[in-house]
C-alpha cells in the first residue's frame, strides 16, 4: 500500500488518499477532466497499487489508452444463494482438491468481506390472495432446500469473511442500496469510495449512490473474495445527460423501459454510464436506483450517479448513522465526488435523453428493452377487441400478476402508487380476475412497514396482492404452479396465456412454463392488469370496470396523483422503519467459532455435489481441433437459453433424473436452485423450450425446442441426448452464434454446462460482458466474428468440424478453420476474446478454479 498520498481528511480523525494530488503530479490539471468513473478507479490505484507501477496505470486512466491492464481491488462481494452458494461450493471443492494433494484446505478462504443472502429460493406455490401466503412459502423453501440450506449453515463457521443473510428477508440489490453500502468505507484509519462486485448482473443497482457496483459472474466473485486483484482496462465512459422532468402520472418504471430502449439503441454494452444534468438532479434515488439496476438490460456494466443531496437525504431516509452520513458528504465534497465538482469532467461520447419525452409504457413481449408504450397497445396488435367466453379464460390472459423484483419494490413511489390504485379501484367495486394469480413480493421488509403504515397493505391484499414473500420470486422464474384448473384450461385450448410483472426481466420461457410471454410494467399498472384480466386490454382506452350506475371506470379514474403519492411517502416512509429492519438483520457471527474446513458430501443430494473441475476430461488440454457444432444460433441467446432458471417439468432431462433420485415431483424445484449439484445443474444445458438452434429444420423452417442433431449421422435428439453421446465419444464441441450472445444474468451456469457438454470454443458476432468473462473462467474459448462475417454469410448448417488455429494473445487474430462435409476448407479470421493478459493467464490455465488449484499448492510447497 502507498503512503505517499496518504493525507488527513480535514473535520475527522480519518486519513485519505489524495487522488487528485497524484494525478495532477502527472499531468496537471488532468484530475478535473476526469469522469466520476475514472476519479474512483484512480482512487483504488493510488491505495492499493504497487509503487512502481501506480504512475503507468494511472497514465492509462489520464490518457485514456486501454492498452495495458491495471488491477482494481473491490472492497467487497455481494451473493445471493445461487451463485454464491454455487461459488462456495466451488471453494469447498477446492479446497477438497487441495487435501487430496496434500495441502492444507483451510488456505482457501475469502479474504475479502463477502455477504450471502438467500434471497433466490422460493416459489410462489401460495399467492397472495391465500391467508399466511408467506407463512407456507417458507415453510416449502425449508422443505425443499434443506440440502441447500445445510451447506450455506456450513458456510458460516468454516469460512472466515462470511456473512449469511437468511431466507426471509429480502433480496440482496435492495438490501445493499438500503443498508450494507456505506458509500464511504473505514478500515485501519483510512477513508475511501465504496466498491464490490455481486454475483448477479443487477449488482450496479446500488451505482445510484455513487458507488462502483457491478455484476460479474461466480467465477470472478470466487477470485476477488480470495484476495485476487479484478484487472481490467479502462472502459468507455459515456455520459448521459438527463434533461427536462417527468411529466404528471409517469412512473420511475416508465422511465427505465424508455432508457433501456433507448440506451440499446445506442449500444452502450460493455460502457461505464454516468448519468448527470438538471433531469438526474431532480431525480429521486429511488428513480436513480431502478435505472441502475436495469443495467444489464441496456448492456451497460455500471450506471453512475454522482454523489449529491439526494443522496445524503436517501441515507438519511433509510436509517443510517449520523456519523456515517456527514463522513460521506465531508469525504465526497474533498475528493471531488461530490456532483457539483464533475462540472468540468469530459466524456468520449455524450447521449442526451429528455425526461419529457416518457410517456406510460410497459416492455415486451420477449425482451426488457422492446418498449411497448401503452398508448400502442391497439396499434402494435397487442390490445384488440375479445369476447369473454362465459366461464373460461380469454385470449392474452394474464395468469400471473406480480408485483415483483427490487427493481422496482424499492423504490416507494412505485409502491404507494400501487397501493393507492388499490386503494380507488377497491371504492369502485373493482376486483382481480379469478384466473390471475397475483403476489406481492418486496425486496425489503420495510416495504410491508411503510405500507402498513399508509394503510394500504389491507387494499392490496383485498385485491389479491398479500405478501407471498420477501425475495425475487417470480422476476427470477419462481413464480411456482399453477391452480390446476387454470394448468388446464390454458392447455387444452393452447391459450395465448401471458405473465405481467414489475420486474427486470420477461425473456421467452422465464417466468412460466405456461405463460407464453411476459410483459414489464409498474407496480400500479400490474394491478390494474390484474384487473382487467387480459393483455389483450387497452390500458388507457378500456374500461376496467362499472360503477353502479353503470358508468365505466378507467385507468385515469383510480390513478393517483403525483401529490397524492407524494405525500404518502413523505409521512409513511421513516428511518426507523429501516432501522427496526436492519439491525437485528446484521447482528454477524462469532468470528472465533470455526468448523470443519472441509464439507462432508452427501452421497444422494441433487442440490450440493463435490464439484469435477479437477479431474477427467476437465484437467486434460483443449485440442480446439475438429471440434463439432453442439448448436448454430441466432441473435441475442440469453443465459436464460443457455441455462434456465425456472421450474423443473417433469418431461425435462432434469426432471426424469430427479425422479430417478427419488425426489417427488411437487419438490422438483427450480434449475436456479440445483446449480451446486453438477449432475443436475449440466442437465439444464440448453434445455429451454424456447430455443431455436438453427441445425433443426422442418420444411425450411427452424423448428423451437431443446433440440440438437448429433453428426455426423444427422440424427435429431433431444439437446441432453446429443451431450451424453458426445460426451460418451469424447467429441470436441463449438457454438457457433450471432450478435449480443450470452445477454441476461450472470449465472455461471451458462459456461460451467456448455463445458461440461465437451465446448472448447464459441465464435459469435460479439458477446454480453460478464458471459465472456465466464466462459474464460471456465476455459472456454470466445471467438468474435469481423464486422461482415457471420454464420450465414459462411453458410454454416451444423455438418462442418472446426479448428482453430494461432497463438492466443490479447485480441490476437486467430484463424478458424471450418472443414465441410463436402472436403472443402475454408480458412476465416476471427478475432480472440481473450481482452487482457489476466484472461489469457486464466484461459491457459484451463480456467480460474485449476489456476487456484495450482497457486495454492505452489504457495503450500514454497
């Protein structure tokens, strides 16, 4: 650590590092250029960089060059039981491999503070509108993840560095933006700038405090909570500038579905946004939170907000220390994070986005970023006319209504505002469609406080939306089963049945096995859909209803006003709600109490497994030679596709070997919930029903399904089918694929079982960030395609082997070699994804978790 800049932190007792005296050392004046962005990463350098090598990959941040890596230390990591479980998991097989060469297992150990919280495991399988919904939610996620859930309790005393949030009590986005992000950290005397990363790709939501968050896969995670600098090069900084006001009536959640379009339009994946002007000023931080948190949807890596009056008043608001807040405004003020000091701060490129401009919108069908603005709902298709046919569902029923996903839970206008068309729409003698299955799942239990205390918790339950939870849920595709007689229905006549949720995401297949597609929208409008039944309804020009004098009643007639909600939040929401919450939540354990180092494996589990990195076929070299196509795919394949989420059906792969294991079919649960049992969690490669992979044709056309064609015999099974005689034959894989590949969550799921399936490489038109970084992790090999090339200007149709052919280096150009069945061979340049030195490293390693193998075992025998 450096001492050089190591001043007092003038009004405290505290130290800090003079980032602007060390940049201005090297090019003065340099530091007011500079984005928020930069400023921070600069910070972390002028900390924690060695000596001689802080002025060069400072330089790299002044100038602006990206050719050189420079290490970046998080403060912290963020999990949630999935991924994180999945990376503990990871740690204890490790740790296993280690004993098994005669190491000492307890070397492998977080150094990092590392928080879990298990906010992913359970299912809707009561709804709101059951008495005690959460009650029975619980009690079937302990049934059902008792496995799970004795592994992470292991967890607990065997690592050091752990914190385990238990089920319960929120989801972990919005339990970071209200309570573990200081924004200003203190350790040995020393002040500096919040970081982490979270294993989940919503980690920048808490980026609206000003804080670098952002959301990396569990390979990744695995290696900063192990001590590991996170290197990277200097990303593009693009600055958005926010101008004008939300008009009256429009949501936070209608603006974020108008950024997201917006902001993929103008293709900001992979981009640093920093959000400033007179627009982000007014803004709420629960408006800046719900646009930082839908990140992931518009590509970007982080989405900025500086640290200003907003965020002070936020932190007050949610309880925290008097201490702690003036430290941040003292901190952000001196060291130029304060809003008001970025006036001067330049950017490669600026967007400019009217606030004015939003109108009310949902988002969908499909993808987060399609807006779908409600005013077009007759226009685009969606709304038509429809006749209720007596006694049965209509077309575009919605069978799941939720208000769902710290997305937009944590933001209060949003949930007064839902709680206030409740409120009117139950004067009006409105009422839930009987086939709706409706939920309230907040990501923090102050949201049932604060709604207790406006009174309108009661509104929304009479409505159906009861409490069900304090965790994802149905954003995450726990949306749990249907009434059977509705399962039925929506079988028998193939209905065009829908799902409209306030969450993030609505990806083909997610949030349902029945509900065909799924829409986004506000807290309020998931009420009002609730009502109406059918997303074959003009929300702003149908009648939700009759009074009774047989008037209509519309969307306008139980909408709250802006004041209204307002004034609600102002004497409802209190900072001892968050402190009645908080406290007790954070009471951490003794750190003296350590158990076994090493986990003993249960034999029969389908939820935890001794993980294979270190052993077979996953040790041996990658030939990347006559390797063939497992599937040849089109745009925009979502880790969704790669390795779903949702329930488990029966008919699945998964599903017949969890019957095999025994398991009852009522507790197949979730894929999410099997991922640290490789047995199970493999079978979920590719098994959405949704996918398209463009080797199986049928008159022409590509045929839907979890489908492959296993070569060279041109048989068409089942995609499970085709891995196991591949796998059998020891048959080196490719994926062969178009732009935006690997989009969606982090889940390092989506490499581990393309791995496992025998896939040495992916050569796609580009790749969603952290997907990359995880198949690297897993010794995966990405391959970009040059602007104009593409798998159908190559004529790919799934009977080619492949080779690859050239020395990997950062960004090298490497030669694929791709043999017909016809003997023709052709020779085409691809460009290597392997963007730094540490990712090459990592790659010829055969992975991060065999690189850890070696290094600890060096460590033990130097």
């Amino acid at each position: 650590m450096n001492t050089e800049y190591r001043k007092p932190l003038p009004g405290t007792s505290l130290d800090f590092y003079d980032t602007r005296a060390a940049v201005d050392a090297i090019a003065p004046g340099a530091f007011e250029k500079l984005p928020y962005t930069s400023r921070i990463l600069a910070e972390n350098l002028v900390r924690r960089c060695e000596p001689e090598k802080l002025t060069g990959s400072l330089r790299q941040i002044i100038e602006r060059k990206r050719e050189m890596d420079f290490p970046w230390f998080p403060a912290r990591v963020v999990c949630h039981d999935i991924l994180g479980q999945t990376a503990l998991v990871d740690l204890a097989g490790l740790r296993d491999a280690i004993a098994d060469k005669g190491g000492d297992p307890a070397m492998v150990n977080p150094v990092v503070p590392t928080q879990l919280i298990v906010d992913h495991s359970l299912a809707v399988e009561h709804p709101g509108f059951e008495k005690d919904a959460f009650e029975k939610n619980r009690a079937v996620e302990e049934r059902r993840n008792e496995d799970r859930f004795h592994f992470i309790n292991w967890t607990k005393t065997a690592f050091k560095n752990v914190d385990v949030i238990p089920p319960g009590n929120g989801i972990m986005h919005q339990i970071n933006l209200e309570k573990m992000s200081p924004v200003v950290q203190v350790r040995d005397g020393v002040a500096f700038p919040d970081t982490c990363v979270g294993t989940d790709s919503h980690t920048p939501m808490v980026d609206a405090l000003g804080v670098i968050s952002v959301g990396v896969g569990g390979l990744e995670a695995e290696s900063v909570m192990l001590g590991r600098a996170s290197y990277m090069r200097l990303p593009d900084i693009v600055g958005v500038e926010l101008t004008g006001k939300l008009q009256p009536g429009i949501t936070g959640t209608d603006l974020v579905l108008a950024l997201t379009e917006f902001l993929r339009r103008e293709r900001v994946v992979g981009a640093y946004l920093e959000f400033f002007g007179e627009g982000a000023a007014n803004l709420s931080l629960g408006d800046r939170a719900t646009i930082s948190n839908m990140t992931p949807e518009y590509g970007a890596t982080a989405a900025m907000f500086a640290i200003d009056q907003q965020t002070i008043d936020y932190l007050r608001l949610t309880g925290r220390e008097d201490d702690q807040i003036a430290l941040v405004e003292c901190y952000a003020k001196e060291t130029g994070l304060w809003a008001e000091s970025l006036e001067h701060a330049e950017y490669e490129r600026v967007l400019k986005f009217d606030l004015d401009s939003v109108g009310r919108n949902l988002a969908g069908p499909s993808n987060p970023h399609a807006l779908l603005p409600a005013a077009e709902l007759a226009s685009r298709g969606i709304a038509r006319d429809y006749e209720q046919p007596e006694g049965l569902m209509p077309d575009g029923a919605v069978i799941i209504a939720a208000i769902t996903s710290c997305t937009n839970t944590s933001n209060p206008r949003n949930m007064i505002a839902a709680g206030l068309i409740a409120r009117n729409a139950n004067r009006l003698g409105l009422a839930r469609k009987p086939w709706v299955k409706s939920s309230l799942a907040p990501g923090s239990k102050t949201v049932k406080t604060y709604l207790t205390e406006a009174n309108l918790l009661p509104e929304l339950e009479q409505l159906g939306f009861g409490v069900v939870a304090f965790a994802c849920t149905t954003c995450n595709g726990m949306s749990g089963a249907l009434d059977p007689v509705i399962q039925k229905e929506v079988v028998e006549r193939d209905l065009y049945a829908t799902a409209v949720l306030s969450g993030n995401r609505n990806f083909d297949g997610r949030i349902h096995p029945f509900a065909k597609q799924a829409f986004l929208a506000s807290p309020p409008l998931v009420v009002a859909y609730a009502i109406a039944g059918s997303i074959r309804f003009d929300i702003e020009k149908d009648a939700l209803g009759y009074d009774a004098d047989g008037n209509p009643i519309m969307l306008k007639d139980i909408w709250p006003s802006d004041e209204e909600i307002d004034a609600i939040v102002k004497a409802s929401v209190k900072p001892e709600q968050f402190r009645d919450v908080y406290i007790p939540m954070f009471e951490l354990k003794d750190e003296s109490e350590q158990g076994n180092p090493l986990y003993d494996w249960r034999p029969q589990s389908t939820y935890i497994r001794r993980p294979p990195y270190w052993e077979g076929a996953l040790a041996g070299e990658r030939a990347l030679k006559g390797m063939r196509p497992l599937a040849v795919l089109g745009d925009n394949i979502t880790t969704d596709h790669l390795s779903p989420s949702n329930a488990i059906l029966a008919s699945s792969a998964a599903g017949e070997y969890l019957a095999k294991m025994g398991l009852p079919e009522e507790d197949f649960n979730s894929y999410a919930t099997h991922r640290g049992d490789h047995l199970t969690a493999q079978r979920a490669t590719f098994a959405n029903p949704k996918l398209f992979n463009e080797m199986i044709r049928e008159d022409g056309e590509v045929r839907q399904g979890s489908l492959a064609r296993v070569e060279p015999e041109g048989k068409v099974t089942r995609m499970w089918e085709a891995i196991e005689t591949y796998m059998d034959r020891k048959q080196p894989l490719i994926i062969v694929a178009g732009a935006d590949y690997g989009q969606g969550s982090s889940r390092d799921w989506a490499a581990k079982g393309v791995r496992l399936a025998g896939v040495e490489a992916i050569v796609a038109e580009g790749f969603e960030r952290i997907h990359r970084t995880n198949l690297i992790g897993m010794g995966v090999l990405p391959l970009e395609f040059l602007p104009g090339t593409t798998r159908k200007t190559l004529g790919i149709d799934g009977t080619e082997t492949f080779d690859v052919l050239g020395e990997r280096t950062p960004g090298a150009s490497l030669t694929l070699v791709i043999q017909r069945s016809s003997g023709e061979s052709v020779e085409v340049p691809v460009k290597c994804r392997l963007d730094t030195a540490e990712e090459v490293s990592i790659y010829e390693a055969g992975g991060v978790l065999q690189r850890f193998a070696k290094d600890f075992l060096e460590q033990a025998n130097a």
